[in-house]
C-alpha cells in the first residue's frame, strides 16, 4: 500500500498555530527517549490497560478514549519535556469539547417531546426485503436473527464466533475514528485537521437529524409490539467471554430514538470514503468491508434498519463531498490574486530583464 497522498492544496485552519520549530507537515520535532525507558512506560502503559479493560470495561467515550491516547504518548516519549505532553491536549482540545456538546446534545434530542416515527422505517425494510426476494411482510434483521441467533432468537442463546467477531465490529465504532485521528495528529497536523473536521461535521449533520426525525430502531419498535420479537443482542458476543465497554467521562447519555441515520454506519463508510480518497492502492476499495461488515452487525443486533445504513451512507458522502468543496473554496481565497495590469508589468519587466523569450 502505498503512501497517501493529499488531493487538496494545505490551507491554514482550525485552532492550532503552527510554530517555526514545526516541520512542513506541521509536526514538532520529535524528543529523544531511551529505548529501555520506552519499553518499560509502555509494558507499565500496558498492563494498566488490561486491568482497567478487565475490570472496568474497554474506553467507549471519546473523552475516555482520548485520554488513554494521551497516556501511550506520554509512555512512547517518556523522556520528553512536559510542555511537549501538554501539545497533545492543547492541539484537542477544541475536538473534544465539540465532541462533548455532541455527546450531551445527543442525549437531550429525545427530549423535545416531538413524535417519534415507528412505521415508517418498518414499511421501507419490508419492501427493501421483498425486493430482493425477501418475505415482503418481514424485514431483513427478523431474518438474520433468525439465521444467525435461532428461532426464537434471545440474548441467552449461545454465541457463536460470528456473535463475538460482530460485537466488535460493532464497538470498533468508538474507536476507529479517533484512533485515525491520533495517527494524523503524530503524522501531519494540516491532514488531522482536514479529518477532525470530517468527523466532526458528520456527527452534528446526524445530531441535527435526530432533532428533526426522532426515529424507533427495531428493538424498540420490538418492545413496543410493532414488531415481532427482535431482541437487542448487541453485546452478546463480548459478554460470552466476560468483555464490557465503559464510559469513563460521559456517561448516561443515550438516546433510543436516534437512529436516523446510523452514524455507525455513516462514521464507518466515512473511514472507508476518506482511505479510497486518499490511498493509491489498486486493494484501497478492499475497505468498504469495514462498513458492509458494520452495517451486517447493525441489521442482525436489532440496532437500526437498513434503510438507517442507507442514509449513514449516503451522510458520509455528502460530507465527503462538502468539506473537499469547502477546503478548495478556501484555498482559492487563500491564494494571491494578481490584476491584469499587475501581470502585464511583470511580464513586461521580466522581458525587459532577459528573463524570457530565450530559446
């Protein structure tokens, strides 16, 4: 696979200041550490993190998420002055709380007492199953449950390694799109930021849907008796083998009515647009199993219907496609306009000089 390359001119943005100690990608110099002070901050690094994943739960928030980040910086560079470790919160610390107005707003969007769409989204995967030769009077998450789980299905039914293979696909979700971020933070600052703004722009699309559209997923609409029984069975697979995830900082903030759309499904295809885009390999398409895969663990755990995959989709490429505009918009402003007679006098001196018309 080969290196990737950026299909848009740098341009200046977001909170961070660059300054002239930092390399043309915008990254500091890296300090010097000791390999055997290395190897011991992160065998320390590590063996924190299994206990708190044992007896905690693996970090699900991004807040939790970001800060264990922080914590394997430190350990990689454990030698490095303090104002060095102090550049990683102050370069995120935009992105975290935007992401934490996210979190809360999120939480409140059910709230507002507006009516939430059962129907709909039932009569759409219907017809979605019929047309592909699918009982048109089932949608496609009774089948794979009951293919996949057994019939009944139920939470208590033994997994199978599919069950653990899909739950964390399913959890991969709150981890994927800021350990990119983490990668492109450390490799090239002007790159992160063209990210960040990606992943931030396609979680307040969905939070503003979720204000218009409140929207039941299926084991809702389950419980409520418009469905038949579709048991929410997300965490099965890591259950059998005693595996949790756990907030660390934002905590008790969900909301069972956003599903439309499935931002597990749209941050996924968005992982997926963003390496197409940006890789040259021929095998660079080989990542749209990441969202294919999700959008399957999705259908089966009775989390969202496909048409909510369909939209999630369709959300990523829109932001895609917005912020590619946006950025060449701004680097068009950003680049010297030069007037006619302005070029004219510069052409004419340039010749004047002998600087041209030399064969």
């Amino acid at each position: 696979m080969t290196t990737p390359t950026s299909d848009v001119d740098p341009v200046e943005v977001g909170p961070i200041r660059q300054s002239d100690a930092e390399t043309r990608s915008g990254r500091p110099p890296r300090p010097y550490t000791s390999p055997k002070h290395r190897v011991l901050a992160m065998a320390v690094y590590a063996a924190a993190l299994t206990l708190w994943t044992a007896f905690v739960g693996l970090p699900n928030d991004p807040i939790g998420v970001f800060l264990w980040f922080w914590a394997a910086g430190i350990a990689w560079n454990i030698d490095a002055p303090r104002g060095y470790h102090l550049g990683f919160p102050r370069d995120w610390w935009p992105a975290l709380l935007a992401l934490a107005i996210y979190w809360f707003t999120r939480g409140l969007a059910d709230e507002l007492g507006l009516a939430v769409h059962v129907t709909e989204p039932i009569r759409v995967d219907q017809w979605l199953n019929g047309l592909f030769g699918g009982n048109p009077n089932e949608i496609p998450t009774a089948v794979l449950q009951r293919e996949l789980c057994g019939d009944p299905c139920s939470a208590g039914n033994e997994a199978r390694w599919y069950d653990l293979f899909l739950s964390t696909v399913y959890a991969s979700h709150f981890l994927v799109g800021i350990s990119m971020a983490v990668v492109l933070w450390v490799r090239n600052r002007t790159v992160w930021l063209m990210w960040m703004r990606r992943y931030l722009a396609i979680n307040y699309a969905g939070l503003a849907i979720y204000f218009l559209y409140p929207m039941a997923p299926p084991w809702w609409a389950s419980r409520e008796g418009y469905l038949p029984d579709l048991p929410r069975i997300t965490s099965r697979g890591w259950s059998d083998i005693g595996l949790e995830r756990a907030n660390i900082v934002l905590q008790g903030m969900g909301n069972p009515v956003a599903a439309m759309p499935s931002l597990h499904a749209g941050i996924a295809f968005l992982v997926a647009f963003w390496a197409i885009a940006r890789l040259r390999s021929s095998l660079r398409y080989l990542m749209l199993l990441y969202p294919l895969t999700m959008s399957v663990a999705l259908t089966y755990f009775s989390e969202h219907y496909v048409i909510d995959l369909i939209a999630g989709g369709l959300l990523a490429g829109a932001v895609m496609v917005g912020c590619r505009a946006w950025e060449s918009w701004r680097a068009r402003r950003a680049r010297p306009v030069v007037t006619t007679a302005e070029a004219q006098e510069f052409t004419g001196s340039a010749v004047a000089g002998g600087r041209f018309g030399r064969g």
